[in-house]
C-alpha cells in the first residue's frame, strides 16, 4: 500500500547556457541551496539533472513546511 505524503514541496526546471554551466553548478551548489534551505519552512532540497538533451537540464526541489513559506518576506 502507498502512503502519500502531505508535506508540500516546490518544483523547478531549468535549463543554463553551457557556457555558463560550471559557473552556475557551483552557485547553485554552494550558495543557493544552502541560502534556501537557511529559509524558515525550507527544510531540504535535491537537484537532479537529465541526460534527455531536448528536456529542461535540471530539476530542482526544495521540500517545505506549509505553502505559505512561499509567500513569506525571507523568501520573497
């Protein structure tokens, strides 16, 4: 039997200029998670990337707490 989760979640796709690419791969791994998971309500994040070249690079997703933890003014 699957049990399903109540915790919410927000999902990304994106895709980065390969020119930019490492450039970006260190920023997102080393600043921008670790400034969104310091977010009050963020509690984790995973980034996955797609070997698939006519689909978005990478998928992003950051669980929360409650919905509302994307309205408020530390994530805005």
């Amino acid at each position: 039997m699957l049990r399903q989760s109540s915790t919410p979640f927000l999902a990304l796709w994106n895709d980065i200029d390969v020119a930019v690419r490492a450039a970006y791969d260190i920023w997102h791994t080393f600043e921008h998670v670790k400034e969104r998971v310091s977010l009050p309500g963020f509690l984790a994040a995973r980034r996955y990337a797609s070997v698939d070249p006519e689909r978005a690079r990478y998928f992003t997703l950051y669980d929360i707490e409650r919905v509302v933890d994307l309205t408020s003014a530390a994530y805005i």
